[in-house]
C-alpha cells in the first residue's frame, strides 16, 4: 500500500513539473488555421475541406477544422459550449467563421443578433482571430427571404465590424442567372447539392484569402455520407470555372453597408 502511495506520488509531481504540450506547441508557423462554426450548411459535402484544398493548392497550407452540429444555430452552440473551448484551448486561430442556423435570422432574430455579438465578443476577448461571418441562403421556394438573411448577417457585420462572405447573395444571382444548373439539393430545396458545396467554397476561399478562385481545381478529395467513393466535388472543368467566375465576381462586388439596416463607424477587420 505504501508503495502504491509513493508511485502515485511521483506520477503527481512529475505531472506538475513536467511541461505540457497543447495543440498551439505543434502549430506549423506558415499554416493557416481556421475553425468553422455552424451546421449542416458546412458538413454537406464538407465545405470547410474545400476551402482547405483550394488554399493548399494556391501554394497556402491550410487546417480548415469545423465545430458542427446538424440543426445547430449559434444559440445551440453557445449552450453547448464545446465551441468555446476550442476557441481558447485548441490552436492560434488565423480565422474563425461563424455560420447560423439557416432560419434564425428569420424566426429569431433577436438570438440571431444576441448569439452572433456573444461570440464576436467571445472571439475578440480570446483569440487574434479574424472574424468573418457566412452568410447563407434562402429555400429554393422562398427566395424572398434572401432580403432578409442578408440584411441581419451585413447589419450583424457592419455594427461589430467583421467580414461577410456572400455565399446566400451569390446563390440567389446564380439561380437567376443559371436555371439549368441546379445548386440545391431535392431535400426541401435547401441544403446545397455538390455544385452549389462547390459555389459556397469558392466564395468562402475568396473572402478568406483575398484572390479569385478562378483557375482552382475541379476534383477535390475526400470522404462524406453525400459521396460515393473519395471525392467531395468531381466537377467538368467548365462547369467550375462558371462557378469559380462567378463566386469571384461576388465577392468583388460585394459590400456589407449596402445591405445593413444601420450606418456605423466600425472599422472592419
């Protein structure tokens, strides 16, 4: 029993005196990391993979993570709690994205705003992270209620001063522009189908990095329950560059303050 006592001992002081290595010791400098807050409107054919691939393939090593949760808005989240903690605990984060639930801005808007100012504050108070807020798309039979989606994540933006990337703006041009060429999946017409997984990570990889996605790869590896075999998006070449073009065009075109509902000194990041 003593020595049982004694070897206890030891492995407690060895425990306090030995250093501890977190994830940021093992951090590659020239990498970028980022972390993808939100739900299923990333896991479909894992977006956040696809942003990483075309940045490692624009000569950018990148570790594109994800905290997601089928049905979860950033009230979920927040209460959950397991976003927090990466945050702070898991690397230096380059940038964070923060993605809400495809109707809270809609039918909740006061968590909409309360949740996305908590974790921007949350984010700010912890972490050098840049900031940048996906905002999403309307359902393929209510496309009326893009006006609204934009306007609370650029209102959100410009009052915290924090990026967007225009993914819903650049949905709702595309199916203007491109009847033919669906981007949304049957399932209620709301979650994207691989053109549009494709769409949504080139504007994302475009707001990230700051250059045109145009050029990238259209054959990006990697497994998900949507796919058969190993590829997330296996698309003819012409049919990404359209969706490369045009994710470019958005972006470049964009401006949160035409949309926000207020007019505000915030500087954006």
């Amino acid at each position: 029993m003593h020595l049982k006592t004694l070897i206890l001992g030891l492995v407690f002081l060895l425990s306090i005196i030995t250093p501890q290595t977190t994830a940021a010791d093992t951090q590659t400098p020239d990498t970028t990391y980022g972390l993808f807050i939100g739900n299923s409107y990333c896991d479909f054919y894992v977006i956040p993979d696809q942003v990483e691939v075309m940045m490692r393939h624009a000569d950018q090593p990148s570790d594109m993570r994800r905290q997601t949760q089928g049905g979860f808005s950033l009230a979920k989240h927040w209460a959950a709690g397991r976003a927090q903690e990466r945050i702070t605990q898991e690397v230096d984060w380059d940038v964070i994205v923060l993605q809400n639930h495809s109707r809270s801005s809609l039918d909740h808007r006061p968590l909409f705003d309360e949740f996305g100012e908590k974790y921007i504050d949350f984010i700010r108070a912890n972490s050098d992270a840049d900031i940048v807020l996906y905002l999403t798309w309307a359902r393929k039979k209510l496309p009326q209620d893009q006006a609204t989606i934009t306007e609370a994540y650029c209102t959100l933006a410009v009052n915290k001063g924090v990026r967007v990337a225009p993914v819903g703006v650049a949905f709702a041009s595309w199916i203007k522009a491109h009847p033919g060429l669906d981007i949304l999946r049957d399932d209620k017409a709301s979650h994207p189908n691989e053109l549009g997984a494709y769409l949504s990570a080139c504007v994302l990889y475009a707001t990230l990095t700051g250059q045109s996605p145009v050029g990238q790869t259209a054959r990006i590896e990697g497994a998900n329950w949507l796919t058969n075999g190993d590829t997330l998006a296996d698309l003819d070449p012409a049919t990404a560059r359209k969706l490369q073009q045009h994710a470019w065009d958005t972006v470049q075109a964009f401006d949160p303050k035409r949309y926000a509902a207020v007019t505000t000194t915030a500087t954006t990041e």
